[in-house]
C-alpha cells in the first residue's frame, strides 16, 4: 500500500479548501492589481506639480464680466483687452506666494498690460493690500465667489495666465513666478 498524504488540504478564509492552483492565484492576484498602483506611485514621485496641463491652452480665454477692484462701479473683462496680449495674474491678499511674485509683476507689466483676479477675497483686504505692496495690475477683478477662477481651471493661487492678441490661453503657470519664467518663457510669449 502507498503512503497516503495525512496533511489536511490548504483553506482560504472562512473555511473553504483550496487546492494548490488556487493559493497561487491567492497570491499572484492581489501582486497583480498593486503593481501598476505601485508604478503610478512612483512615477508620480517624478512629475512637477506646476507642470499640470491646462485644458485652456490653444483655446479662447474664459469670459467674465467682474466689478473692477478699485471702481466697483466699472467692470472688466477679457474683451476689453482685445488685439493685444496679456497676462491674468490670479492672486489674493491672504496668499502667501503671492507676495513672494508680487515684484515680477511690474516686469510683466512692462511688457504688457496684467489683469489681475482677485480671487476668493475681502475686497478690502485686497485694496489695502496693493496699497501697501504697490499696484501692478493694469486693472484687478473682484472674483470673490471664485467663479471666474473655476472656468480659467484655477487650483489655487498664484496661478498666471498669458492670453495672444487673439485671445487665445498660450501658457499657464502654476505657483509663485520666479525670473526665470518671467524672462524665458513669459516676456519671450508676450513679444510673440
């Protein structure tokens, strides 16, 4: 007579036997469904966070019709800067990295004219603010609710936008801007 097996077959949780077979795809299963987790994890360790892609490049520039900072009773908008470029500059006074921008502006605005979004803020706070840092902005618009901001695809502030003649979005920027995007990539876009 041969010898028989007396170990009892493998069992999965709640009881149920598995043959061989089964416990390797227990085990294989799950590698292959963390796998590719894992890789996009890791992939993303690589990838620059202000290098997100912008749905508005190439694209007419988002409308809106907001009440100027200083002259609520004026409004502007991005038909009032029709047939030459621009940059929107989204910025509050409560934003930290906006303060570390702030003086480039000027050298945008140099260049052409800044519309700034004053985005989800006490228009107060915000004139108050410009008072005390300088005003760069050919004109600021109140976007207290922040809607403006949702269609221009806003994450958070500082975010800039340069806008052809065309009014088409050709770059956006994510964070606070340093000189080197301003003279590079920005002032080289605005000259055309």
């Amino acid at each position: 007579m041969g010898k028989e097996n007396s170990d009892p077959p493998p069992q999965a949780a709640g009881g149920i036997e598995i043959g061989r077979r089964g416990s390797r795809v227990a085990v294989v299963l799950p590698f292959l469904f963390f796998l590719p987790l894992v890789v996009a994890l890791f992939a993303g360790l690589f990838l620059n966070p202000r290098e997100v892609p912008s749905v508005l490049i190439g694209k007419p520039a988002p409308d809106f019709v907001l009440p100027r900072l200083h002259s609520p009773e004026k409004t502007i908008s991005p038909a009032d800067m029709k047939n030459k470029p621009w940059v929107l500059n989204v910025w509050a006074s409560w934003c930290v990295g906006c303060r570390v921008e702030h003086p480039l502006l000027s050298l945008l605005r140099a260049e052409a004219p800044v519309v700034g979004l004053n985005y989800k803020d006490e228009p107060a706070a915000a004139a108050a603010w410009l008072a005390r840092a300088g005003d760069p902005y050919f004109a600021s618009a109140v976007d207290a609710e922040g809607r403006a901001g949702l269609d221009w695809g806003v994450y958070g502030v500082p975010e800039t936008f340069v806008v052809d003649g065309e009014g088409i979005v050709r770059y956006k920027h994510i964070g606070p801007l340093d000189e080197r995007t301003v003279t590079e990539v920005i002032v080289p876009l605005l000259r055309g």
